[in-house]
C-alpha cells in the first residue's frame, strides 16, 4: 500500500487524483483550502483531508511532517494545489503576483524539501519514491493577462528537471504533467467545436490527468525521470492560421 499525499484535491484535478489513488488501494492524504469541498471528498474516498491554505508555510509544513510521523514515510506527493486568476498587466499587484506563485510554485518546493529531508533523515533506505508535479501548457504558451500563471507554471517545470537530479540519491523520479484544456465545471457547455478543436476529439477531463500520474507513479516507469508530459489531446501541435 503507497502513501500519497496531494494538494489541492477538494475538486476538478485534484479530486480525480485523489479518487484514482483511493481506488488503485493507496493510503491517500490531502490537502484544500476549502473545507467543505474537502470534507465531501474525504467523506467518498476515505481519504484523510487537511484543510490548510498552502501559502501558510508553517501549517502546510505541520501537514506533511504528521503524515511522515504516523506513516513512517511518502512513497507519492502530487503538487497539484493551483490557481489562475488572469488580469491586465496594469492591474495587477505585486501582492497578486506573490499569491499566485506562493501557491503553485513555492507549496511545491516545500512539499519536495521536506521529503528529500525526511528521506535523508531515513538513510535513504526506500528504494521507491514518486513526485508529480502538476505545470500548464500554459508554460509554453500565453495570453495577455496571465503573467502570475504562466511565470508559476514555468517555474513548476524548470523546478521539476532540478529537483529530478537532486532527489535522485532519494530514490524519488520526478516529473510534471502538463494539462491543456481540461473541463472540470459541471456547468460548462462544451461546444461541437471546442471538442473537434483536439486532435484527439474532446476537450480533456479530469481523469484524464489523473491516469497520467497513477502511469508515472507505476514501480516499471521509473526510467522516466525529469520530464513534462503534455496531456492536451494534441492541441498544441496544430498549426493554427487566423481565418480568411
């Protein structure tokens, strides 16, 4: 039995996450800052919910040292924790900026850290180790008004190849997966043409990315090792040319 720890798993992504862990028989922890959503899903998966704001260093960190206490270990930590609040340059913070990085990037670092101390702590004596880190195409791609997103994400792949050569001694791969359009309301109306848009014919879901990380998290893809695995329904490889 794996023991899986994942951020902000109270909904969409990180719930499907969650529930894919649960069901493949995993221990499954997590996190969400909000605590109702958080509680249903513990409610439905049996698995064990902290319900923390991963800004707060001190309480996310509380949150993972409990686990590795009662558990004795992590075998798997999904930083999936996000958010996407899109603005105009000219309005937004710098407070604004430092959230939106605080939250994806910087609870990410935290989360790796600590275990790598923890393993080193150990003697490095557990020969397997998984982090999934969850990034966008959004690091390769942009609009305006996404400065906060795009410069987090990036950071979540260029983090990713960096804590892959660090944690190697650990016993711990480490890679991100890279969501494209995944529709996670249950209130969007998807159109014929949002779905012929993919070369794959459909807009993504939320399993869609959650098989991605229980495919990484396999014992025999461990030579898979630092990479960012687009998960897109190849939207990203059409050539797109402005209409006539």
């Amino acid at each position: 039995m794996r023991r899986v720890f994942v951020t902000g798993a109270g909904h969409g992504i990180g719930r499907a996450i969650v529930e894919a862990f649960t069901a493949a028989g995993d221990r499954v922890a997590f996190c969400d800052i909000d605590a109702k959503r958080g509680e249903e899903v513990a409610a439905t998966t049996g698995a064990r919910f902290f319900a923390i704001d991963v800004c707060d260093k001190t309480t996310l960190e509380h949150a993972i040292q409990t686990l590795l206490n009662e558990w004795g270990d992590l075998d798997i930590i999904v930083n999936n924790v996000g958010i996407s609040e899109f603005e105009p340059i000219t309005a937004t913070s710098v407070e604004h900026f430092e959230r939106v990085l605080n939250t994806n990037l910087r609870s990410t670092f935290i989360t790796s850290r600590l275990l790598a101390m923890h393993r080193e702590k150990m003697g490095a004596t557990n020969p397997y180790g998984r982090i999934v880190n969850i990034c966008s195409t959004r690091y390769l791609q942009s609009e305006a008004g996404s400065e906060a997103y795009a410069a987090s994400k990036g950071g979540i792949w260029s983090l990713t190849h960096a804590l892959a050569a660090s944690l190697a001694p650990y016993h711990i791969t480490v890679n991100c997966i890279a969501p494209g359009w995944i529709s996670v309301n249950e209130d969007e109306i998807l159109r014929a043409e949002d779905h012929a848009f993919h070369l794959s014919g459909r807009v993504g879901k939320a399993e869609d990315i959650a098989s991605t990380c229980l495919f990484l998290c396999d014992p025999k893809s461990d030579f898979i090792n630092g990479q960012c695995i687009t998960v897109d329904g190849g939207a990203t490889k059409k050539m797109i040319y402005p209409e006539e």
